[in-house]
C-alpha cells in the first residue's frame, strides 16, 4: 500500500504494565486506511506509546476507535505512574509526514477531538499548533493538575474544554489532542566527566534560558561510560536545523576545553531533517528534492500504484 | 507499483538530434517489470541518455529491446558528433539503486551482453565493476579508437569480446555493458576569478594527479557568473564520501585564501549518499536506515504492497 498523504500518530495511553490491556487498544486502532507500526510499553511511568500512520480519514476512525477502547479498559482512580496524565489517552498528536500540511494535521485534530468529545463524553483540549488559546499551547501547561486536580480546573472559564461539557470524565479524564512538528530526540556526547559542562551547554543552547527556540535540552551524565552529554528534544527542525544545534554545543563544548565525541538520535529522524544537514554542510545551492534519485525514481513510479 | 528490487540503466545511444529515432529507441526499453522515467538529448554530442529503473528480469528483457532498436534505426557509418562513441547504442551501464547488491547488477550486466551477442551480432566489453581484465574496467580504455578504428582493434588478441564473434558489426559497432556506482556530479564554487586556483584544487583532489581515489576533477571558469569552479565527477560515493571531497576543497582553497561559496549537485544524488554527509557532519554513532522515520514507516508498509 502506498499513502500519498501520509499522517503519524503516536497517542500515549495510561497503561503500562498489563500487556493485553495495551495489545487491545492498539488492536482497536487498527482498520482501512492506517496501520499501527509500534507499541512500546513503559512500566515505571505506567504509560504506552502506540505509533500509527496512515491517511486523514483512516486516522480519525482508527484514533477515535482507540479512544472508546483506552475509555472501556482504564479507570485512572486506579492509575500510578511517574509520568504526569490527565487522561485514560493522555494525548494525541498528529505530525505531517509527506503529502500532507500542518494545516491539514489540524484539522485532522478537530475532527478527532470533536468526535471523542460527542460520542465518549471526554472533555477535549487543543493544544500545540491545533491550540485555540496561547496558553494552550504546552501540554504541560494544560496537564498541570492532572486527572485528580482537573475536577476543579476545568471549572475555570480559562479552561473550559474545546470540545465537549464542562465536566471530567470520571474514569478516563480529559484528553489533548493537537497537531506538531515531528520531535527530535537528540544527545551530543563529551570528552569529560564533570557534569557541570553538561550541563552549562544545555543551559546555553536551550529556549527556556536563552538559546535556540526549539531546544529543549539537559546535562546527564553516563556514568557506567564515564562521561557526560548533553540530552536534547529538537521540537522542530525545520525552523532549528539539527545541524546548527550541534555547531553550538561543539563550539560551546570546545570555549571549555572539551571535545564532542558522537552523538546520538533516540527513536527516529525524518529524511528531511537529514536532508537539511547534507545541504546545509555541503553548501549546497537550489536544493530541492528533485535532486534525490529515489525521489525522481518514486515520482515517476508513483502513476503505477 | 514498488519493487523491492531496483535497479537503474542508463544506456547512451548514438543519436541526439533526431527526436523520434530517441523516443522509438526509449520506446522500444517499455514493458513489464521496468520503466523509462528520462531520455535527454544532446544535439552537439549527438547522443542520448535514456534512464530506465526496473527489476533485473524487466531490464533483462528492455534493454536487449532497446539495443535491437538502436541497431535498427542508427547506422553509425553517418554519425558525426563531438562525443567519443564506438557502438549505437554505445554503454549500458547498470547501477544499484535498493534491495539489489553490486553483484546482482555485475550478473544482470552479462546476461545483457551475451544476449545482445547472440541476437544482435554484436560484439560486447563488459567494463567497471563486471571487467574481465583490468585494461576493461575503464570505457574510456575500451572506446579508444571509435567505432572507426575498432575494426582493426578488435583482431587483436587483447582485445577479443567477451561475447560475441570477433567482427565489429557493419553498422551498430560495438557496446560496452557493465555495472557501476552511481556517479555523482557534484561542482563546488570558489569566490575568485582565477582559472589557476581552480585547477590546482582540482589537481590536488583527484585522483589522476595523487588525490581521492574516485575523484575526477577539473577547473573551470563560470564566465557569466566570473568565478571559478572545481567540476567533479564522484565515482564512488561509498568509498569517497561527498563531505571529505568538499572538505578538501574547502581546505585547499582556504589555502590559498579563497572562501567555498557554494556547491552544486548536477542531475540526482543517491539518498544514501546525503545520509553520509548527515552522519559524519553530526557524528552520530550506530547510524543505520532504521533510524530514519520514512524507512521505518515503508518498511511496516511494505507488506501490504
């Protein structure tokens, strides 16, 4: 099957340790029009991961299905965990793959929202690039609270949901739902020990202490390596290339006297984020896809699918 | 349609100024299993280069048409142009694009020859990666002499065709089929008018003068644009990375106190190709395609295809 307007969703649920529990919600997803790739389980944060792409209609039956299902299985009175939620689906993001806008990721996430809101009862809150209010914006912003401190927030007129009653669900919560830039999940290693470096890097190149806008970054040591790196989330590399962020924790890096020995990419990387590193090192000019042979190959093949 | 095994052709055949002898012979590649995605012709060379992708069996098939085509429709004994060339259609080379390694493309290349032999009487070199000396392995050894001097050259015993009798045929000459990597065009701009610089830098990145070993450089003035630019043709992208070719020159042209404003890729550059630049530009250790979202997402994909 090839998609020509393919979506990716990676809705993150509130069930981390009951493997069935996790495989029917997953399974719930699945249908005409998308395909759930991944699920991976996390039992400290008591929290899974389901990864599915597929075309704007397939995703709004297959995401709304996955939400009646987390809502039938899991009653978060019940639910402990080291990571914050507010919901039996804590969220949905919806990030563009190829073919399709941001735009179109948007709306995608109104409907979502819309229809868990009418046809599950879960209050819903638009958030990132779908958000309707600046504050709405962070999904940390909108958690903060959590299931248990949502009864009296969403009281507030500042909060009242985007879709749905004013009132928590009272086993599933409320649910965020929103469309993003594909994250990044980056670390840049260092020739030292002292986590201090690490640390005063990530200070340095992160957007909440006067770095670079889509940064989010902290110092961690290794410790069975011995060594120190600087841990990142790159929110968006189209407007924060990878390839500058790294310019500037090695320049960083090298004004104390350290060296950066590799790097890493955590989960996965678009091809156009590689793209703009190649061309951005290269000093390449008039780039555009149209020099990449596969892509001539795929657009020429694609008429015979 | 995708194929899971692809392969690219693109056979040079002796007329370039006669546009529906060039879309006969392109024609005449068509069928099951392959495609012609371009066909580009050269009136000054007076020559085409016709790029067809496809699985072994279907390029099997088109490209023993497509020479049947080329020996109907060129007499060589009447082509005039400024470009070297000893048969009709005068190489076909064959380059692994996916799922294919050199060796199959080395295989798929003899089958061509030894069918195009045997229909055709035509007598066939198998050159680069599918040479069966080393004097083969470079067309320009092989074509030395043309298509005019090739009757006396093809008696000697050095060189005898790999298949097919010893006698240049009377009108279609004779055609070298070999497997290759892909060759990368790729020009780097230097902020100066000196024609000098530029030569020197591409003395000293080639390999024919004690450079990078698939390297082949020249300088050249931009007249229009009064700079210079160091013109290259990267043979092997796997073996001499883009990046280290452009280091290089950046290298040798800071040297001599010239800044690189820029590069050019000329036709198309392989994916993995730039996944290198990426790689080595940000250091990533343990770089593999699973890294990469869309490879991710076609391979779980696939299956449905």
């Amino acid at each position: 099957m090839v998609w020509n307007r393919l979506i990716e969703s990676v809705p993150n649920v509130s069930e981390g340790r009951n493997k069935d529990v996790v495989e029917a919600i997953a399974q719930a997803a699945a249908g005409r029009g998308r395909k759930v790739i991944d699920s991976s389980m996390d039992a400290d944060h008591n929290r899974s991961v389901i990864t599915i792409v597929g075309e704007p209609e397939g995703l709004l039956e297959g995401l709304v299905s996955l939400a009646a299902k987390a809502t039938e299985l899991i009653d978060l009175n019940f639910h402990r965990g080291e990571h914050p939620r507010m919901g039996a689906v804590d969220v949905i993001p919806f990030i563009p793959v190829r073919g399709v806008t941001m735009a179109d990721c948007v709306s995608l996430s109104k409907s979502v929202g819309r229809q868990i809101a009418e046809e599950l009862n879960i209050p819903v809150y638009l958030y990132e690039q779908s958000a309707t209010r600046q504050n709405r914006r962070n999904l940390a912003e909108i958690r903060k609270g959590e299931f248990e401190g949502f009864k009296e927030k969403i009281m507030q007129a500042e909060w009242e949901p985007d879709f749905g009653e004013a009132m928590v669900h009272p086993s599933a919560g409320v649910v965020a739902v929103g469309a993003r830039e594909y994250l990044i999940a980056y670390n840049i290693e260092l020739a030292s020990s002292d986590l201090s470096v690490a640390k005063d890097i990530a200070r340095a190149v992160r957007y909440s202490s006067g770095g670079l806008r889509y940064v989010k970054a902290l110092g961690l040591a290794l410790k069975d390596r011995g060594i120190v790196q600087v841990s990142m989330n790159l929110t968006n590399f189209k407007k924060t290339p990878i390839l500058r962020v790294y310019d500037i924790v090695k320049l960083e890096a090298a004004r104390r006297g350290v060296e950066v020995t590799g790097s890493e990419i955590v989960g996965t990387v678009p091809r156009a984020a590689l793209y703009d590193v190649a061309r951005m090192s290269l000093q390449v000019r008039g780039f555009s896809h149209d020099l990449i042979l596969e892509e001539r190959i795929e657009d020429a093949l694609g008429e015979n699918c």
